[in-house]
C-alpha cells in the first residue's frame, strides 16, 4: 500500500507536467484546428530562461519559494513573448492556406528551435540551479514524500485553476470560447479574433514555460532537445482527453503520468516510452474524439 501511495504521488506530480504542456496543444487546435509542434521546444525553452534568471539574479544563493515565483514569472512572460512570435511570424500568414502548409510550418519551427537552442546554449546538458529546496521530507511510517514533488503539483493545480479562471470568467476567456466556435461570427460580433489568438498562444506557451521551470527543480539536468519527448506525450494526453476540451487535457495527462509510473514502478520501465504512443493507437482505434470531446460537423 505504501509503494502505491508513493507511486500516485510521483505520477501525479508527473502528469501536472504533462498537463501544463497538453493544455496549449488543446487551446491552440480548439481555435484554429492546428497541431502546434513547436510547443514542447518552447517548454525547454521556458526551462532555459528560467535557468539564466536563477543565475543572472543568483537567486541559488538564497534558495526560496520568492526565487522560485521570480524564476516562474521569467520563464512565463518570456515563453509568452515567443508564442506570440510564433503565431505572429510563423502561422497568422498561412492561415488561409490548406492545412497541410501550417503543419509542415509547424514541424519547421519545431525544428528551428530545437537547433537554435543547441547553437545557443550548446548541445551538452546544463545543470539548472537549486532555487528552492526543501530539506526534510515528507515521511508517515515508511513512506516518504519528496516535498519538491508536492510543491510542482500544488503549483500546477494553482496555474490550471488560474487558467480555468480566465477561460469562463473574463472578457478574454468569452472570447477565446466565441472565436473556437466561428471565427466569423465572432468577427462579426466585434471580437478581434487576431488578438484573441495572439492570446491564446501567449497563454499557452505561458504555462509550458512554468512547466520548464518545475521540470528543472526535480529533474535538474536541461539540454535543448528536452522538449522533444514530453511534448509528444503531452500531446498525446491532449488527444486522450480530447483534443479542443481544456479538462479532458488536464484528465489525460494526469492519466498518462500516473500509467508511466505505476508502470515504471512495477518493473517495466523499457515499455515507458512505448506507453503513450500504444495510448494514442488506442485511443484513436476506439475512442477518435478522446475521453472529453465531441464529434464536429463541418457544414458546406
């Protein structure tokens, strides 16, 4: 009972992760039914920015929950600044074009970070700074916590309810929902759905930025290809939960992470990989909409 507790623990702390990374996939398809592949290189990228502000700033010199939220808001606004390039340079002029234009472009620019990032930052791993440490552990008997997990979830948890926020409360969140349903209808109702997508990315590539950040406090190792696999299985839990549906993201990464790890955990952790891609054939063999979507109807 106690190697399962720690086990749910870990996979869900895992799948916040993966859940912080999905919901810009399901947002951005949501609005404009593109597959932004260049999303999991902007996590590695919030990961890097959060790394030269903890040593800019020598926020590892006074490890705190403060140095961390500094290192947050960096990788955040700096990942939001590259969404909106992104969606300003790269997709807003093919937008009208066939669909199979935007998803080369989209492989293109993935692939455009990743090698600049490797010209950048150099192709060897980085160590990224210990900028918030907790040095006693959760412990009940003989099952121990690593309180560093707690925090990335309790953290994940706040930014996804501050994003649920934002979607069904504000004047942007309405915006976002009219502009996924019809971008002309909401041109018509005087919604700018140019900004409102700028928006949309700029959220996004947010979150996965705050994602970067909390991969480097457990996993402190950050090379430029980092973004590569978790962006895939983040993916993949978009299309689990349904793709377009922000829960159903949040669902499907919380259920991948916690299949990683219980099956890690329970001696096959050669299959890891495999696991979420044996999902996706799955899912898409028996459920094409995912566990939360709805079918479409395209009328002509």
């Amino acid at each position: 009972m106690i190697e399962f507790i720690q086990h749910l623990v870990n996979g869900l702390s895992l799948g916040s992760i993966y859940a912080l990374i999905a919901l810009g996939y399901t947002m951005v398809f949501g609005i404009l039914q593109l597959i932004n592949f260049a999303h999991g290189d902007v996590y590695m990228l919030g990961a890097f920015i959060g790394m030269y502000t903890s040593r800019l700033l020598h926020l590892d010199q006074n490890p705190s929950f403060g140095a961390l939220c500094i290192a947050l808001l960096a990788a955040m606004i700096g990942c939001a600044v590259v969404g909106f390039l992104i969606e300003r340079i790269a997709y807003r002029p093919l937008r009208k074009s066939p669909r199979i234009n935007l998803l080369i472009t989209a492989v293109g620019v993935s692939l455009f970070i990743e090698f600049s990032g490797q010209l950048l930052f150099g192709a060897d791993p980085k160590f990224f700074p210990q900028i918030f440490q907790i040095h006693q552990e959760f412990s009940y008997g003989e099952l121990k916590i690593n309180p560093l997990q707690m925090m990335v979830l309790l953290i994940s948890v706040i930014l996804m309810v501050v994003l649920q926020t934002i979607i069904y409360k504000s004047r942007w969140g309405r915006a976002m929902r009219a502009a996924s349903f019809s971008h002309d209808l909401a041109s018509l109702m005087g919604i700018p759905t140019d900004r409102v997508i700028s928006f949309t990315f700029m959220l996004g590539s947010a979150l996965a930025g705050a994602a970067g950040v909390l991969v480097g406090l457990i996993y402190p190792k950050i090379e430029p290809l980092m973004g590569v696999m978790p962006g895939l299985k983040a993916f993949v839990a978009a299309v689990l939960g349904g793709i377009g549906n922000v829960t159903g993201a949040v669902v499907g990464a919380l259920l991948l992470g916690l299949s990683e790890t219980f099956l890690v955990g329970y001696g096959y952790p050669t299959f890891r990989d495999a696991l979420a891609f044996a999902l996706l054939i799955l899912i898409l063999l028996f459920r094409p909409n995912g566990l939360f979507g709805s079918k479409r109807t395209d009328k002509v």
